[in-house]
C-alpha cells in the first residue's frame, strides 16, 4: 500500500540531496494546493460575480501548480524508493497518494496558507502576501540547476505575476475605500501579520551548501519585503508593532485548521481507498 | 405594415432582433424574465456543485470541477449581460432573485449527497440544459442567440466530463457502481421534470413559439431526451429508473412513464429539499459582499477625483 509510505519521514534517505529536494518540492506543493483549497471556498461565494470568476481562477491556478510539483515528487519518490525497496510492494507514488495520503504532519505548507479564508479582505490580502512571495520565489526558481523546478516555476512566472497585481490592486482598493472596509483590512493586517514571517523563514530542506537548486530565501526577502510595505502604504494601512511571527508548517507542525481542510480533502480516498476516479 | 407587422415579419424571416429594434411590450418580458430566469439558474446552479469541490477525490477532478463550476458563472455573466440590454439592471435581477419573485429551475434545489452526483449533473442535468438551449441559439432575439452559441460549446463539454464520471464509476468497485445508480435514480425524475410541464398545460408556449423565443415544444425537447439517454445509459450499464421505458419500434421512440407533477409544482412553489438552502447562501453571499461593494465603489470615486484634481492642476 503506498499509505504506508510516510513521506514525511524517509528514516532512510538515499542520500540527503534527494530527500531534500524531495521535501522541497512537496513543500512548494503542499503550499500551493493547502491555499487552492482554501480559495475554492470562495467558489460559488464570491462578493461579485467577476470577482467570484478571478478567486476560483487563482485557486485553479494553484492547484495545477501543485499537480505539476506533486508528480514531480512522486518520480523521485519513486527513483529513489525503487533502489531501495522491492517494487511490487510499494506501488508507485502519484500526485493523488500525496496529496490524499499524508497526514497533517507530513504536510510542509506555511500556516498562512491553511487559515480559514475570513472574510474577502482576510482573502485577498493573504493572497498578496503569500502572491508576493511566490512571484519573487520562482523569479529566482526559474534559474534553478533542477531543470523540472526550473520549468514549473517558468511556467507559473506569468500565473502568480497576475495573482500578485490583482491582490495588491484589491488590498489598495479596500484599504483606502470606506471607513469599513479600512477597518476591516487593519483588523486583517493584524491577524495574518505574524504568519507572514515563515513564508521567508528557511526551513531544513530550504538551506543549501552550494545554493543551485533550491531558492535562498534570504535573497528575496528585502524585495518582498519592500513591495508589501508600498503597497500596505498605499493602502493606508498600519503594520503591527508586535514582531513575534508563528513559525512550525514547514517542520509539519501546523495549526488546528490543517486537520479540518486534509479530513474534508482527503475523505473520498481514504474512505475507499482501492478505487479509481 | 405597422410596427408590430414589421416586428413579426422579420422574426418569420429569421432576421434577429436587436436591443435598439422596435419589439412588443410583452416580447421584452417574456424576454427578460426567460433570460434573468436562465441567468439565476447558472448562478444557483454553482451551489450543489460547488459543495463538492473540497472533497473531490482526485486533484484533477476537483481542477475539472472547480473549473466547470466556473463556466457556470460565466454564464450567468453572459446571460444578465444579456437581459441588460432589454433596459434591466443586474442589480434588479439579482434582487428579483433574492426576494422570490424570480424563479430559477427547480433542478438545483436537489441535495448532493455522493460524488456519483457531480457525475450525474453533468450527464443528465447539464444534458437536458443542452436540448433545451441548442435551439436557442437561433432563439429571434440577438443577444441572447449569440450568448448562447458560446454557452453551449461549455455546456456541452460539461455533459461529456459528466458522463466520463460516470463510467469511471461504473466500472469501479462496487460500492462506486452502487453509488452511480444511487445517483442516476435520484436525478432521472427531476431532470424530466427541467423541460417543464406537459405541453397542454404550457400556456406560453404558443405564443414563444410564435416569436421564435421557442422553437421546439416541451414534449418534444424530453422526447429526444429520453431517446439519446436511453442509449447511453447502456454503455454505462447501468438503470434509468423507469419501468415504464421502452422502445416503440411504430413510434420510433421510447416510451416513458408518469412523470410526478405533484412534485415538481411543489419544489416550484418552494417546498423541494434544498429551495431555502440554495436562497440563504445566494443572500448570504449577496449581503457579505456589500461592504465589498461599497468599498470598491467609494474607491473607484475616489481615484476619479483624484484624476480630476490632477487635471485642473496641470
Ligand atoms: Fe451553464
Ligand atoms: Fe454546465
């Protein structure tokens, strides 16, 4: 069965490049798909027919992001796991064993990305911030000594430029729309503040001797950085003077909202998990 | 000629109306209430599908069925667009909608209960919508005709991603088989009941038919129904919930049972399963998004001004 794979945890890593590259890429996955989820909440939803059309567009868009990064995982899964192990009994990984499979503590996503989706400001400015980071992320990506990172993150360049100025353009307009909805954006400044920090936290698999394959996030953080604060100036609004920032996806130690989407998400699969769909 | 000869000689004539064309008082309401009605039902129509989108059980699926439920709202744009140029606001429309006075089909207040659901709207629900609306792409009057060629190529597709669930699970497991026909059951009946009652009880019908509005009977569209059904239905293997279905070779089609009329004007009238349901979240969404609204508009002022100032200035 390949449940029984834990993928979080390969006590026998064939040699710590690929086991890192392998939680690498399940990260930027886990992150993609745990936020695509969140956004197709929205689905149906929406404040505004067009703006309900843009929010499940970005969710369509993360999710093919997370389809493209989790069979990438899965081949070198099993590469790797196909030297070691006896084929015929561990089947073949897919991007649907990792994604249905796991549990909450093999997930690596940043807990911004698993906060229930609040109302549309909380939205869309997590969407800046988590859209900003993903845009100077695979900027740098795209240069990457792994050629299949290297072309997802190519790929989806153009995808999350959009994302990141429809987002940017929303914080804007509600921060300095009506007093409301000002209050409303502070207020959502406020709560997802301190979950913004581990976005540009490395994680272990996100440290690198020779910095060829995985993106240094130190590189992007002043860029980042600089782009949230014009734009939240724009917006009139006020970054909190508390600097604490929660920190714990990446090592799969998450909040208590993780465990609600993987149940709801994974309920098919692990309900008949023999079946084809 | 008088205007309304003329108006009459050009719908004989296949020659479209346009928004700016002279057309008879009751033409423009029939028109918008059929075109804000179709409208409602795709935004409606988002919702028992939409409930399925976090638990589908691939990433692909939920991809193709985020995406279908998309084109939905897609349609409703299209379609209130559409309505807009018979000099009705989307805002009136929506509000048509919330208050109860605007009706959207019946088929959406169903609950779905299993994933086979998501299979089955596709193959039955989105396929009835198709017979339905493939005529109206000829439908006389312009704007409607063209928003609906583009609906339907989407419309399509939808019935063909449907039926592929289907047959997936019908060649699954056991529980997915059981689960398919369970689905097929519940949504066979109501989907008949899509092209609305019989046609000695359809008072418009006449009159759509004489303005090219309509151009094929009820009874006519759930005939062809019927008959493309119940060849599919054998590929997938599976039962249409009729015992009354059979071929009739001297009337070269099938014939079908009783349809529950009683049940079908009591989930008009409100009292299906899921009629409250599916107006609470409208409404909800509706009233959470004003200040969204608001905001955007009271922005959209404000960088008007600021434009302004900045050209006096200069
Ligand atoms: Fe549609
Ligand atoms: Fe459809």
């Amino acid at each position: 069965m390949a449940t029984e794979i834990s993928i979080g945890n390969l006590t026998q890593p064939i040699n710590e490049s690929t086991d890192q590259l392998i939680l690498y890429t399940l990260h930027l996955a886990d992150n993609a798909l745990i936020l695509g989820q969140r956004n197709a909440e929205w689905t149906g939803h929406g404040p505004v027919l067009e703006q309900d059309i843009a929010i499940s567009n970005i969710a369509l868009d993360l999710i093919g992001q997370a389809r493209m990064l989790y069979q990438y995982a899965a081949t070198l899964i099993n590469q790797a796991t196909n030297q070691l192990i006896n084929h015929s009994t561990n089947p073949a990984h897919t991007e649907d064993t990792l994604a249905f499979f796991r549990t909450g503590a093999e997930y690596k996503n940043c807990l911004l990305v698993e906060l229930p989706r609040g109302d549309w400001g909380v939205t869309v400015l997590r969407q800046f911030f988590f859209s900003t980071y993903q845009y100077f992320l695979y900027h740098e990506l795209k240069n990457s000594a792994d050629e299949t990172l290297a072309a997802i993150a190519e790929k989806s360049f153009k995808e999350v430029t959009y994302h990141m100025r429809w987002s940017a353009e929303w914080v804007i307009r509600l921060g300095d729309g009506t007093e409301e909805s000002h209050d409303r954006m502070q207020k959502a400044l406020d709560q997802l503040w301190a979950y913004t920090g581990e976005l540009l936290t490395p994680g272990d698999f996100e440290t690198e001797p020779d910095g060829k394959i995985v993106v240094d996030l130190r590189s992007i953080k002043v860029a980042w950085t600089n782009k949230i604060q014009e734009v939240l100036s724009t917006a009139t609004l006020q970054i909190p003077e508390n600097k604490w920032q929660q920190s714990g996806g990446k090592q799969g130690r998450h909040t208590e909202h993780l465990g609600y989407i993987l149940s709801e998400m994974q309920y098919l699969q692990r309900t008949y998990p023999n079946a084809q769909w | 000629m008088n205007q309304e000869e003329i108006f009459q000689q050009k719908v004989d004539t296949e020659v479209r109306i346009e928004p700016k064309d002279w057309m008879p008082d009751k033409y423009r309401q029939t028109l918008i209430r059929q075109i804000s009605q179709h409208a409602h039902s795709e935004i409606v129509g988002m919702l028992p599908e939409g409930n399925w989108i976090s638990r589908a059980p691939t990433l692909q699926r939920k991809a193709i069925l985020i995406a279908k439920v998309q084109d939905e709202a897609g349609h409703g744009l299209y379609l209130y667009s559409a309505a807009e140029t018979l000099g009705i606001s989307r805002d009136e429309m929506i509000a048509q909608l919330h208050s109860g006075k605007a009706k959207y089909s019946s088929i959406f207040n169903y609950p779905t209960t299993t994933w086979a659901d998501m299979g089955a709207i596709g193959w039955l629900v989105d396929g009835a919508a198709i017979m339905n609306q493939v005529p109206l792409c000829r439908t006389s009057y312009g704007p409607y005709a063209r928003g609906m060629v583009r609906i339907c190529k989407e419309e399509s597709f939808h019935q063909r991603q449907g039926f592929e669930i289907l047959l997936v699970l019908s060649k699954g497991t056991d529980e997915q088989k059981a689960m398919c026909q369970d689905a097929i059951n519940r949504w066979w009946w109501p989907s008949m009941m899509m092209f609305g009652p019989k046609d000695d009880e359809s008072p418009n019908t006449q009159q759509s038919m004489k303005w090219k509005v309509k151009r094929f009977t009820n009874d006519e569209l759930r005939q062809r129904f019927v008959d493309i059904c119940a060849e599919q239905i054998k590929i997938l293997g599976m039962n249409i919930p009729d015992s009354d279905l059979k071929w009739n070779a001297e009337k070269k089609h099938y014939d079908f049972g009783q349809i529950n009329w009683e049940e079908f004007w009591n989930v008009v009238s409100g009292n299906g399963p899921c009629n409250k349901e599916r107006l609470d979240a409208r409404v909800k969404a509706h009233e959470e998004g004003a200040w969204v609204r608001e905001a955007a508009n009271a922005f959209a002022e404000k960088q008007k001004q600021r434009a302004h100032k900045n050209s006096v200035a200069a």
